[in-house]
C-alpha cells in the first residue's frame, strides 16, 4: 500500500541542533532566490549575527551546503551559491532532509550498480520472470496514476535478489525505509510535474531489465547508475 509523505517520519531523523537551524535556514534562502547562483553569502561573521549563533556554528552549516553541493569556498574571496534547488522541494519535504536524501542516492549507486552487473551474470530464468513482473506493476502503478513506491521498492529488491548473493539482498532490505522515503519523495514530485517525467523514470527501470536479460554486465551498471545518477538530478538539479 502507497505511503501518504509524512515529513515527520525521515527515518533516524534527530533533534535539530544550532547548526541544522542556521543550514536549514540559508538553504531555505537560497531555494527561495535570496541568494542566487554566483552571489557570494555573507561572512560567517555576519551570519552568525543574522542567526544569533557562534562563526563555528555557521561553519558547520555552510560545511553541510559544500558537502550537499550548494556553495563553494574560495580561498581569500568567501562563500558562493553554486547551485539552487528546485522550488518545489519543500511542499515534499523538510530542507534538513535533503543531505541524508543524497547521501543514500550516493550509497546505492555504488551497491546497486554492481548489484545489477553480478545479475546480469547471475540472473536463471525466476529472477528475469520476477523482474519483469516487478516491472509490469511499475507500469500498472504509471498508468493508474499511483505513486507506485512498494512496486518501486520490489523491482530495486528484485534486482538484488538476482545476484544470487545474500549481501545484496540484506543491504538494499537494511536500507528499505530510507529508500522508500525518497521514492516517496520523487514519485509525489513527479505527479505534479509533466507525465514525461514519469513515462522516462519507466524507461529507466525498463533499460536495466533489457541489459540484464541480454547477459550485459556493462550495460546493466550503467542502466542503473544512469537511473540513480537522474533521480538526483530529478530531486536537487545538477
């Protein structure tokens, strides 16, 4: 059953801290235009007069903007905005969750890449059936306008499964709710946007099975980090 979004349930989400408010509050400026691409943020100093906080503070906070690819540092000249998400961002979801977001994007492209080269190797005739099974239900979820995320979930474990190694499987279930969270994520931001969206998120998913099934270990990788690598340019631009 499709999950409502619910913000309040990112999965490990901590309390927040000083340095989460001051990052959640400048990234929610920068999405907002206050500072545009190339602008050059104030000096830690005067933000943390802005915020009513320590310059280690604000440090920690723009050090969380760099990592998540938002600013950059240069040396003598200070802090520039290099990239603003996308508007919409925040009707899906809170700003502190962005950074988590992209760090499991990063993870399952290392793991599921090669999760899906070993299944292109490995895959008997169950594990194409079941992918193409997960993958038809992806397609009836599409087409009934749904959010599809368990069926999403089904065809990245399916393709796990197909490794025939155990480790892929524990990992991609041990990491089953922080997925879930951002397919919830992308599938309700994508329903609000053209349905091209969706038909190439299908496509996607439809490359990876066609290069497992033709036994291409090359081709399989690259179908599924080129899958992830467009979910993030989907969520958080460039």
């Amino acid at each position: 059953m499709d999950q409502t979004l619910d913000p309040k349930a990112r999965p490990g989400r901590a309390p927040e801290g000083l340095a989460d408010r001051v990052y959640r509050e400048l990234l929610a400026q920068i999405i907002a235009g206050q500072w545009r691409e190339g602008d050059r943020l104030s000096t830690e100093q005067a933000l943390a007069e802005q915020f009513n906080t320590s310059r280690p503070t604000v440090r920690e906070a723009l050090s969380r903007l760099r990592a998540d690819g938002i600013v950059t540092s240069r040396q003598g000249a200070g802090t520039f905005v290099v990239r603003r998400p996308d508007p919409d961002l925040p009707r899906f979801m809170p700003l502190e969750s962005m950074s988590d977001l992209r760090r499991v994007l990063e993870f399952r492209a290392v793991v599921e890449s090669g999760a899906a080269a070993l299944a292109a190797v490995a895959a008997d005739d169950t594990d194409l059936e079941r992918l193409r099974g997960a993958l038809q239900r992806l397609e009836q979820a599409v087409q009934a306008q749904t959010l599809g995320v368990d069926e999403d979930f089904e065809f990245h474990l399916a393709v796990a499964q197909a490794t025939h190694n155990r480790f892929f499987v524990s990992v991609i279930a041990s990491i089953q709710p922080h997925m879930e969270f951002g397919m919830n994520l992308l599938r309700n931001f994508s329903l609000h946007r053209t349905s091209e969206r969706v038909v190439r998120v299908q496509s996607e998913h439809g490359d990876i099975v066609k290069a497992i099934a033709a036994r291409d270990p090359a081709g399989a990788e690259q179908a599924m980090r080129t899958h992830l690598e467009n979910t993030r340019q989907r969520m958080f631009g460039n």
